[in-house]
C-alpha cells in the first residue's frame, strides 16, 4: 500500500539549494497536504475573514484555512482534492460568492 507515500525522496524540504527551511512562512506542512487558493468576493473584514474560515474549515478533510478580505484569497490545506461544489456550498452558507481559484 502506498498511502499518502508517493514522495520517497528523503532529502530535507531545503535541499541543498542554498534557501531556507521555515523562513518566516507558517505553512510548514512537510508536504503532507494540498494546498488551494480560492477567489470569493463579499469579504470586506475579520469578520468575513472568520465567517469564511469556519465553513470551510468545517469540510471533510480540511486542515487549515486562512482568508484575506483585502485581496479575497482564501488559502486551504487539505488531506485530499476538495470538491469545488463542496466549497461553493460553505462559502454561499457563510454569505459569501466563490468566484472560482485563484
């Protein structure tokens, strides 16, 4: 069984190309995860930034969800690919429009 172990190269995240681990980001994952970024307007404050957060957040598989009014990103790491009609139907119940990714 290969679960989740498609990645067998056991060099560091670093690799020798002279940059940095963990310089700064907070998504330090260790490549487990996928990472999408969504457009969703509506979003004009912290509190669409955590209404958004929280119903999506709320999906199946979903690990971390980070949204930013000001350009209306919403990043998402997940164990899996998200169903996009999944994502509409969180962001529609928390007001909100997904345009579609980023």
């Amino acid at each position: 069984m290969t679960d989740m172990t498609e990645q067998t190269n056991s060099s560091s995240c670093c690799g020798g190309s002279g940059g940095s681990c963990g310089s700064g980001t907070a998504t330090d994952v260790q490549g487990i995860g996928i990472t999408t970024v969504y457009k969703v307007s509506g979003m004009t404050c912290g509190h669409c930034e955590s209404s958004v957060s929280n119903e999506i957040g709320a999906l199946d598989g979903v690990t971390s969800v980070t949204a930013v009014a000001k350009t209306g990103e919403v990043t998402v790491i997940s164990t899996a690919p998200l169903d996009e009609a999944a994502v509409r139907a969180a962001v529609d119940e928390a007001g909100y429009e997904l345009v579609g990714q980023a």
